[in-house]
C-alpha cells in the first residue's frame, strides 16, 4: 500500500514536466550498467559431485546399492584419467567412486595414505572456465596447471590446490547450461 | 518397433479371452506389491551438506563469497555441538564451514592433524533415521552411538563410522519434508 502511494505521488509530482524522457533514459542506463556488473561478477554454481577414492570399487557400489538403495551406474574405466568409476546417483547431485587405473593414476599416491579410503576432491560448477580461472588468478588462488583439461564428463575443468582454498582440492567444471 | 510389436501381438492374442478384469485385478495386486515393498525398501535422500574444518572462519566465509561469489550465512555459534559455523548456499546443496568452538569440540583433533583444514564429512538426508539405523545394523555398519542425536539443523542425525564405509564419515540426517 506504501509502496502504491509512493508511486503515485511521484507520477503526479512529475507529469508536469518533461521528465518522462530522461527517465526512460537513466532505467536504460542503470539496466546495461547492472546487467554489465551482473556478467563482471564471477558466480560459482551447482555442486557437481563429492569423489570418493575407493579400495574396492564393486563392494562400494554394491554397498550404495543395497545397504544406501541409491541408482548406481556401471564400472567406467576412463583410461585417459587414471580412474575407474561408478556414479552413484542423488536426488539433488551424484558420488563419484573412483578407483585407480594405471600406474599413473591421479588417485593412487591418496589410496597408498588412507587405504579405507576417503573423500577425495569435491567439484562445483561454473558458467566459463576461463572467467574462473581468471577469478581465481585475482584472488592468489593457485590452479593445477594454468589450462583447463577435458575432464571426465567431457568438459572443461580445472582443479584448484589445497593450499589456497583452505585444504580441500576442489574441481570445477565448467556446465553452461 | 519391437516392443511395440510385441505389445500389438500381445493385445490381439487376449482379445478373444475374457481376461481384462483378472489382468486388472493382477495389475492392482502387483502395484500394491510394489508400494509395500518401496515402503519397506530404504532409499537415501538429498545430499544435505558437506562439512569443511576450517583453521580460520571469518577467512573461509570471506573466500567463498568474494572469490566463489557465493551467498553466506553470518558466523553461527554452536557451543551444544562445539561449532562455530558458516553456511555457504549452493543452487542445489550447501557447504558448511566449520571451527572448532570449546575445548571438547569434535573437530579439534581432526584440524590438528590436518591444519589447513579439510573436508571432514558429508550428511546425506534419510526419511526415518530410526529405519535408517536398522538398516545400517542388517548391513553391518556401525553408528557411532546407538542412537540418534539433535543436529545442528534440530534435526535427528546419526553418524556412520569410516570404518563401515570406506574410510568417508558420513552423517545421516532425518529430514521428513
């Protein structure tokens, strides 16, 4: 009611005087103005998934399985990045198992130091991977290598190092969708 | 094309028998079945949270927002679970950063052992935690503690150990929306 009044006021205060123009011009102004500030702004987005290395990649996909009764996927090998893996799928984001595959897989040397296994990296996504590798440069955010690779799900990721995001290796993926 | 088949074979083969109302019968019989059996059948709910110990609060909170541009609650002492904490809101999930509050707090030994912090669980929603811990005790899996606690949500919450799975402490959270 507050509001309606206000606005009222202000029509009848300014119908008299050419303003409507002028006005019209400023909204146009401050919308690009924002809209700019909007797209300057670097946002992070959905999380991706929690990867979990594993010991015993079938015994913990059964476990999801029938112990958690989640929808699991099939063991993919992704020989091109040292893992075996089963998505284990959540109402609002997934568990990635992953298993190490090769002698140079990523995960090996974290499975030697928890053989139980553990949570490895959690990944979150972003609109642009270059705007976010950008970001991160600003803020003295070291990445793993300067380039973004191709991920496992077939887009571009870069990995951030534990020493700068408070010990945590965080994945992030860029999923412009 | 041939399911369908199938299904046009099917339907012409029972035409000429008297069998819709015992095939509906069955179909009700069969749903039932099913109904029960999702009922009785547990099945894990959202990805709630993931909990990162952090060595500095304020630090950790100011990181996610600026750097990650993401939405932050204000600092939230828990001295009945021995937290301080902030919540960083995802689109689909939420982080939780944590530090240590009093000397009894259960993540001091965890952020001595890993100073620059470290993700140090994640908390999975269930529909019924009390189903969820005998679900767990026919699995195998062991609780720490018997029964459930109020969470920092007021929500009843049990953890599981990292033993029973896979080296990841993972917190079981009833959350009956």
């Amino acid at each position: 009611m507050f509001k309606l009044n206000f606005k009222n006021s202000l029509s009848s205060s300014f119908n008299s005087i050419p303003f409507q123009s002028t006005n019209n011009f400023l909204t146009r102004k401050l919308t690009t103005i924002f809209k700019e500030e909007k797209k300057e702004n670097f946002e992070i987005g959905r999380f991706n998934h929690i990867a979990i290395a594993v010991p015993d990649l079938k015994k913990a996909g059964e476990m999801y399985k029938n112990t958690f009764g989640a929808e699991i996927s099939e063991i993919m090998h992704l020989p091109e990045h040292g893992v075996s893996t089963i998505f284990v799928k959540l109402a609002n984001t997934k568990i990635e198992l992953l298993h190490p595959l090769g002698e140079k897989s990523p995960i090996k040397g974290f499975l030697e130091k928890n053989p139980m296994g553990g949570i490895h990296h959690m990944c979150l996504e972003v609109e642009n991977i270059q705007k976010a590798i950008k970001q991160m440069e600003k803020s003295n955010i070291k990445t793993i290598g300067k380039e973004p690779k191709i991920g496992a799900h077939n887009k571009p990721v870069i990995f951030l190092h534990p020493k700068s995001v408070g010990g945590v290796l965080i994945e992030l993926e860029q999923n412009s969708n």
